[in-house]
C-alpha cells in the first residue's frame, strides 16, 4: 500500500498513529508539526492514566491503552523507559450522589475487567493518609491506574515511527489543504505543496481551524486548563487523588514533585494558553481542604494548555463523511493522553477500512453529533 499519508501534529496521537501505520506496513508517511513532537497539550499534561470512566466507550479505550502502556518500553523497543508508574488512582466521592454514581462506575469497570473498587473513608486513609477526612465520604481506587512521562512516552512513538520510515517534518506549520472531487489532494505548508492520498487531523487544540481548512465542521472548541508543580520532595504519595466535585487532580510524580490542576470554571473558549493567580489562588485553596500537608510545599512553576472538547466529553476518532480521505482524532476533552494507544489502532482500522477489534467505530464517529442538541456526557472529568 504505497500512499502519500499527511498526519497533522506530533502530538501523543499524530506518533501513535504514525506507529500504528507504519507497522502495518503502510509506506510514505509524513507527520507535519509546526512545533517539535509533544509542543501542544501532550507536553502539557498531567499525563495521568486511568481506567476508572463512567462510560463504557472511555472503559474500553483506557483499559486496552493501559494494557500497551504497560509493555510500551518492549512493544516500541525505547532505549530510555517512558517510566510509568502504577501506583492507581484514589478518586474521592464527597457527595452522596457520587458515592451512588461510583458505585454503579465501579460495577460497569469490573464488568470490563478492570480491578477497580469501592472504598471506605478508612481504606482510602490506609492509602493516603494525609486525605483530610471530613474532605470526603468514600473512594473508589484503581490500582493499575497510573502516571507517564509525557515526553518520552511521545518520543518513544516517534522513534519507533522513525525506524520504519516515517518522515517527521518538524517546525512546518499546515497552511491550507486543496480539496477536489469529495478529496484532499494537496497539503500546503510554510515550506512546500504536497500531494496527498490520505491526511489525518491531530492538531489538537487546532483541529477545528484544520477542519475549516478543508470544509469540514468538526464540533470541538479549545480551552485553557491551568496545571502547576511543586518542589521535589520525599515520597509521600502512591495514587493519583482525583475529585470530580471538588474539582482538583494531585499526583506525585517519581522525581518526587506534586502536579496537580483543576478547571478554572467559565474559561472563554479559544487557543488562550496563560497562566492566572485566579487558578494559583483556587488551585492552593482546594489542595489545602483535601491534603492539607501539600499546601506547605513551594511552588516551582505554573503553565496551561488546551483542552479539545467535544460535545459528549469523548473522543472523535472518524472518517469525514462528506470527504473520501479526511480523517481526524481530536476532541479528547481532556484525557487524549491516555487513550493515545487506541487512537492510533483505532485509525488504522478505519484508514485500512475493516472493523475495530477494539469497540464499534461508530461510537467514535463524527456522525454521532449530527442532528443532536442533547448529549449523554461522561460526567467523570476535571
Ligand atoms: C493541563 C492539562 C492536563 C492534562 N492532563 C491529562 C491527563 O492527566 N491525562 C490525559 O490523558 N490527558 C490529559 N490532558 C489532555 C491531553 O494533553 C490531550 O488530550 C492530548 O495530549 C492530546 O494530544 P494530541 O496529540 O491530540 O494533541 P496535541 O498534543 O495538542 O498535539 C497537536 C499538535 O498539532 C500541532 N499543530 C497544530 N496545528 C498545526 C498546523 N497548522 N500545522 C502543523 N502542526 C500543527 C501542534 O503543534 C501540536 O504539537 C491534559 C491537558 C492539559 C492541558
């Protein structure tokens, strides 16, 4: 299958699929980033994994990702490690209708095979005994959940894409694509035209404006999200703690530094990346309630990035209806990080034209948004 394939972004899900097309065997693939690889959110993130979803879609995709996660190192033949930690996550109820709405996640998990369960306030302090205990009323935790390195979980995509020939065109921004006949012919950047049999959008937080670029109207709107870390400090803490309603995530990384972010509410919609004493003021207010001892570390830094959001909080993994050779992966609202693996498995089975061993393509499709003003959301995000 010798076609010309333009991916858009070296982000986590341009490499993973470019990995995933090249191992297939497909030939001729080149990836555009305006940036280098891990420039948009993925260099961002919080590059928290977890399997604890409350929709079945998001269940399947994290679970069979982890299930790569866990063997990435061997799988990508990385000479470094992309370093994950599993150590789960601990995702607080603090209302009694999250601890009823846990409790039916938790059986929809196991369903699925993941080893998640519920816990009381007791078990969660056995796990993370710096927890304020009037913060919350029981838990769920997942011990297989986990923490990447963004970046070299992204480079060890992109090498393994480049020993079986992918072509990485860093620093060359995609300008405008020429579409004819119901096609994508050409992709025009800032450096040169090229002719085009496929091209895949994963530009992130511009996948809409790359979209418009050939006619197509894709659903997502961009939004900032604030993030922060702390000085390096002796290990203090295994599980990510999670809270939907109290609005917080706090990992410790392995070098021994907290990150932890939450969603300024209200955010304009837009490519707006900057950093705001609003969240540094919400973010060290909420941390103090749940876990009171982090709130004597020292801040070292604080940035943001862009959440893709969809109308339903899930991803967008589709094929254009209206264009035979236009694809796109975007609107991952949030968790595209660690759904990376299926991203890319899941294109190939759609690019190669077969159907996913991984879950029904049109759950994922774009088709699913049209003619709808009312959506089934996955309720379990920051
Ligand atoms: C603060 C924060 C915390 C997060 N925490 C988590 C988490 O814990 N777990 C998780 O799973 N997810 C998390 N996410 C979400 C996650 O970062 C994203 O869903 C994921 O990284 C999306 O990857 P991507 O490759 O689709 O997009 P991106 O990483 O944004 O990559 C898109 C790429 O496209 C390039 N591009 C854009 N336009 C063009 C153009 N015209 N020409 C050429 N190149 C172009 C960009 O330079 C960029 O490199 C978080 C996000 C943020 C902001």
């Amino acid at each position: 299958m010798n076609r010309r394939v333009a991916i858009i972004g070296a982000g986590i899900s341009g490499v993973s699929i470019a990995y995933h097309l090249a191992k297939e065997g497909m030939k001729d693939i080149i990836v555009f980033d305006k940036g280098y690889f891990a420039s948009g959110a993925t260099g961002r993130c919080g590059a928290g994994v977890r399997q604890q979803w409350g929709t079945e879609t998001n269940c399947i995709l994290a679970k069979r990702s982890m299930e790569f996660f866990e063997k990435a190192d061997e799988i990508l033949e990385y000479d470094d490690t992309v370093e994950l930690k599993q150590e789960g996550y601990l995702i607080l109820a603090t209302t009694e209708e999250e601890v009823e709405d846990f409790q039916k996640n938790v059986v929809l998990q196991n369903s699925l095979g993941i080893p998640s369960r519920v816990l009381t306030k007791e078990e969660a302090l056995e796990i993370v005994p710096h927890l304020n205990p009037d913060a919350f009323i029981s838990a769920t935790f997942c011990p297989t959940d986990g923490h990447l390195n963004p970046f070299k979980m992204t480079e060890a995509y992109y090498k393994a894409g480049q020993r079986m020939g992918v072509d990485f065109h860093f620093f060359e921004e995609v300008l405008s694509l020429t579409v004819s006949d119901n096609k994508v012919t050409e992709v025009i950047t800032d450096k040169g035209t090229y002719t085009v049999d496929v091209v895949i959008n994963a530009a992130g937080g511009y996948s809409k404006e790359i979209g418009d670029l050939a006619g197509i109207n894709i659903p997502v709107y961009s939004e900032n999200h604030e993030i922060l870390v702390t000085e390096p400090v002796e290990q203090l803490q295994g599980p990510m703690v999670m809270s939907f309603s109290k609005n917080i995530y706090c990992q410790q990384v392995p070098h021994g530094s907290f990150l932890m972010g939450r969603t300024t509410p209200n955010q304009p919609k837009g490519h707006d990346i900057s950093s705001s004493w609003q969240f540094l003021d919400a973010m060290s207010q909420t941390v103090c309630e749940i876990m009171p001892l982090i709130g004597k570390l020292s801040l070292v830094r604080q940035w943001g990035g862009s959440y893709n959001i969809s109308p339903d909080h899930q991803p967008i993994i589709s094929r254009a209806e209206e264009l035979t050779n236009f694809y796109m992966a975007c609107g991952f609202s949030g968790h595209g990080f660690m759904l990376a693996p299926m991203t890319g498995e899941i294109m190939a089975d759609l690019i190669f034209n077969r159907p996913s061993s991984v879950i029904d393509l049109s759950e994922l499709s774009i088709e699913r948004f049209k003619g709808k003003t009312e959506f089934d959301i996955e309720k379990s995000v920051v």
